[in-house]
C-alpha cells in the first residue's frame, strides 16, 4: 500500500509516516523542500512525484502540512490569512484533486487530513487558521459525498493540543494551563497518538470513517 504524507520532516507528520512505515505502508514523505504547497504547481508536483514513485499506484493521502498564526481580527495580516487558506484549506483540495483518479483506481482509496479541533470549535486571536480548518472539514464531507461510488473515503483527524513545535512556539505567550483551559483533560497530546488514530483510520478497520470529523479532544467538545 501506497501513501503520500505531507509535512512529515517534523512533529504530527513525522510521526505519521514513521507509524505508516512501521504498518507496512510505502510512504512517499514530502515537506517544504519537495514543492510549495500553497501553489498549484507545487501541490501538482508532490502528487506527480508520489505517481512516479509508485509506478502509478495511490491508495492514500494524508494531508499535514499546515503552520498558525495568532492575532486579533482588527491586526490579522492579510498575508498570512492568505497563506494559512493556501495551505490549510487550498492545498488539500488541489491533493484530492490531482490523486483522484489513483485512489479511485486503488479501489479503497483513502484521504485524510490532519485538521484539529478547531475544525470544529473556535478560539479566539485564530482567524485564519479556524476558518481554513472548518472549511477543510466542509471539505472532506464532500469527498466523502464524491468519493463513495468510486470506494474512495475521507476523514479529518482533529486533534487538541499536541506536542509540536507549532504549540511549543504558543507556549512561549501564554501558560500551558491557559492553553489547555478548554480541555477537561489537562494535557496535550503526543505525536504518536495522532499518528495511531491515522493508522487506525487508513486501515481495514477505519474504512467506515467517511465524510466526518475524527476527535480526539480529551473532552473539549463535551462542555
């Protein structure tokens, strides 16, 4: 079995592939140096890449790649709004997009995006990337929609808090208590939890997850 990973040089990604790996899965692992995921021609090329690898053969895509910036709405940069909608949102529409008709010939191809909780909820000073991460998990319901004639599935894996140096660069405005404040359990998450729940969901036993978002809050949403 086949996979493409992006954003795998480090943290949730890195993990995932490793786990992957691990499981028997062929990982064909990109990161920033591979192509430039908020551009259609760099999004074309890491598919292309992962084909040409793979003699052809896709059964998978876990679209990770994806950064943060935080700041109140009235001083977003409007920059930065558009490159987290470019690499949050954009860049797995263009990965569906051009692996399509691989996980179609796959015959149980999959799709997953690492999204997170806030997908579904939202915390202030994030604009940019509540937006795009709610859009992807719109996203994925219709390739889920889309996707079932031709045995593909989709999923968004939306995790709290996780160890990585994404939350490690948050950590060094605010307290961890305050960061974690929404969660009934107290702790983040680490890498290689994520990357099990991405296992779990690309194998046999996770081919009825389609169209939805996957939580792993530690009781965020339950309030």
């Amino acid at each position: 079995m086949n996979v493409l990973v992006t954003g795998a040089a480090r943290g949730i990604g890195a993990a995932i592939a490793e786990r992957l790996a691990a499981d028997g899965w062929t990982v064909h692992a990109v990161d920033v140096e591979d192509g430039d995921l908020t551009t259609r021609a760099g999004n074309r090329a890491v598919v292309d890449a992962a084909l040409d690898r793979f003699g052809g053969r896709l059964d998978a895509v876990v679209a990770n790649a994806g950064f943060q910036h935080v700041a109140p709405v009235r001083d977003f940069p409007e920059d930065e709004w558009d490159r987290l909608q470019a690499l949050l949102l954009t860049s797995p529409f263009l990965l569906a997009k051009y692996a399509w008709d691989a996980l179609a010939a796959s015959g149980d191809g999959r799709f997953l995006v690492v999204a997170s909780v806030h997908g579904v909820v939202a915390s202030p000073f994030k604009a940019g990337y509540v937006a795009a991460k709610h859009g992807v998990v719109g996203l994925v319901k219709v390739l889920a929609l889309e996707g079932a004639a031709a045995g593909i599935s989709a999923a968004a894996l939306c995790p709290a808090y996780v160890r990585t140096a994404l939350v490690e660069r948050q950590l060094e405005e605010r307290p961890l208590e305050d960061l974690l404040a929404p969660q009934p359990v107290r702790r983040l998450l680490e890498p290689a939890e994520v990357a099990a729940a991405a296992a779990w969901l690309l194998g046999p036993d996770g081919r009825a997850v389609t169209g939805t978002p996957f939580l792993m809050d530690l009781g965020w949403t339950a309030r």
